[in-house]
C-alpha cells in the first residue's frame, strides 16, 4: 500500500488495483469487467474461466481489508449482457450489507435498471464527492472545469511500458495522476492494457508482483 496526497485528500493505492480513501471510508475500482470471460465463452471463445473467481475473490478480500462504508465503481462493472456471473456478485452484495455498492455508467454497463435496483446498487451518471468529480470516461483536457473537482476515471485501463538496460520491456498496469484527472487502473483480471504518455511531474505509480512502484518521468 502507497498513500499519496490528491487533491488535498490522503488515499491509499491498494496492489489490487484499487483506491481506498480513509477519511470517507471509500473504496474505489474501475472496469471489473465482471461476465467477461463467460460473454467470450458463450460467442465459442475458449477462455479458461478462473478470471471471474478471481475478480470476486479479490474484492471480497478487499471489502474486508478496508471495511467501506462505499463501494464506488467507476465503470464498467459488468461486461454484456446478463449471465450467471451476476448473480454471484449480486451474493457478494448480501454477504457486505454495511457497504452501499455504487456505479458511475460506463460504456459496458448496458443492463436494464430493473437489475441494478434488484441487487441494491446504486447508479450515477456522473458523481461530485468531495474534491473529486468521479466518471467513467476521463473528462477531455480542453473541457475540464477545475470548478468541477479533480477527475477520476477508468476506462483507459492504463499502463505503462519499462525499459531494462538491454532491449527488454514490460507493459505494466499503473495508477496515473496528473495536475487535474486521475486514472484508475483496470481492476478485472481478464482486461487489456492501454499505453499512456506521462508528462512531466505527473506521478504514476506501476503495479508489478504486487508491489507497488512510483516511477518518475521528467
């Protein structure tokens, strides 16, 4: 666990690709991606199918570890369409009733409201808590309000590319936070990777075996 000063708040970057925010009590993840890997199942995609308990195991591990008060997911919860993996995650919900699960829509998140309100998550559009303007698609430079708050987002599912002294190089995912929006990393374990381009002074923190790794850029 790293913990970093955004936006005059102190949070907690969690190996398992997460935020915690303690004065809140807050817990925040992107792109689950949950039915994922039984979406490409059913189109006759062999996938091995240990990615959905993963994704869950990991959460219920992390639920305990922090014991929020929210359980914000700023999109993309699930991936397509309706199948059994939901109602899984619509177990994990009961098991934590202390913990009020929310969703900002993303992209993916094309279920009808009935099944949301069936499962007791909450649904945002968009969401202003404290400093932070909390959105699935980062909010474009050009449009950016610093009135609004400080972005988190999702979507990208960001990384970033290292280099050894020889040829040799790893994509890795990674925590990005720059003057006025952050990126969360993607949180489900059958995702891919975007490439980013940090810029001078942003502070981008990798995730590798576990660990995580601040990685300076000038």
């Amino acid at each position: 666990m790293v913990e970093i000063n955004v936006a005059g708040e102190r949070l907690q970057l969690l190996p398992q690709k997460a935020i915690f925010w303690p004065a809140e009590k807050i817990l925040f993840l992107a792109d689950l991606h949950l039915g994922k890997v039984n979406h490409f199942r059913r189109a006759g995609i062999p996938v091995p199918t240990l990615a959905n308990q993963r994704n869950l195991e990991v959460m219920v591990d992390l639920v305990n570890l922090t014991r929020p008060e929210r359980l914000m997911c700023l999109g993309d919860l699930f991936h397509s369409h309706y199948n059994p993996e939901w109602e899984s995650f619509g177990e994990l919900i009961k098991h934590f009733r202390t913990t009020s699960f929310e969703l900002v829509l993303g992209n993916h998140d094309i279920m009808s409201d009935q099944q949301y309100h069936r499962k007791g998550i909450v649904v945002h559009a968009q969401l202003r808590v404290g400093p932070f303007l909390l959105t699935h698609h980062p909010r474009e430079e050009s449009r950016r309000d610093e009135g609004e708050g400080y972005n988190l987002a999702g979507h990208l599912h960001p990384g970033v590319t290292l280099r050894g002294s020889g040829r040799q190089s790893m994509t890795l995912p990674c925590f990005y936070f720059g003057k006025q929006a952050g990126l969360l990393p993607a949180f489900g374990a059958f995702t891919g990777l975007a490439r980013i381009k940090p810029r001078k002074d942003d502070k981008v923190f990798v995730i590798a075996d576990e660990k995580i790794i601040p990685v300076e850029y000038s």
